[in-house]
C-alpha cells in the first residue's frame, strides 16, 4: 500500500525528495495521511452522498403481500432499487410496520 500511495501521489514524492517528510514517519503513515488533497475531497464527496441515500426517507409502498418473518404480520412497505448490473432483476427492501424487521429479496 505504501508503494502504491508513493508511486501514484506526486505530492508524496516531492515531499520525500525535499525531505519534509521523514521515510521513518512515512512508513507509520495512515492511508488518509498519504492521500493526496485531491482524493480526500473525494472521500468526503462519496461520504456525503452515501450519508444521504442512506438516511434518505423512504419512498415505500404499504402492502399486506409480505408477511414478516419476525412478527408474522402482513403489515409492511416495500420499496424497489436497482442494486445490480442492469440485466439482473429489481432488489425488493420490505420493512415491517409492526416491528421494525427489515428484509431484502
């Protein structure tokens, strides 16, 4: 890892060159310490949008065609999402009304 954040970051390598960084310091570096400020504003931009769709409301349809594996109750929503490759069939998240059981077929 540490060959590869050296050879593909142009910053780390002119820092090491004109020696404000320690090799020894270098070497107990973090994978976040040596990414470059390019590839953290990319972090943070991925981060935050995965935030997002994660905390994101629902937008589910109620339905009694599931019935919850917990509970044993009809009372459940279900959303769609297209999870995978465009050939591969919808991924179905059902989340029980009742108590709370999530699911995903």
């Amino acid at each position: 890892m540490l060959a590869r954040h050296i050879t593909q970051t142009k910053e780390t390598c002119d820092h090491l060159i004109d020696g404000s960084i320690n090799p020894r310091a270098l070497g107990m570096s973090s994978a976040e310490d040596l990414q470059s400020e390019n590839m953290r504003k990319q972090n943070e931009d991925y981060i935050k949008h995965s935030v997002y769709w994660a905390t994101r409301k629902m937008e589910a349809i109620e339905s009694s065609s599931f019935k919850c594996g917990k509970c044993r109750k009809n009372q459940c929503m279900y959303t769609q999402a297209q999870t995978r490759s465009a050939d591969e069939p919808m991924t179905t998240f059902v989340f029980c009304v009742n108590c709370g059981h999530r699911w995903k077929f």
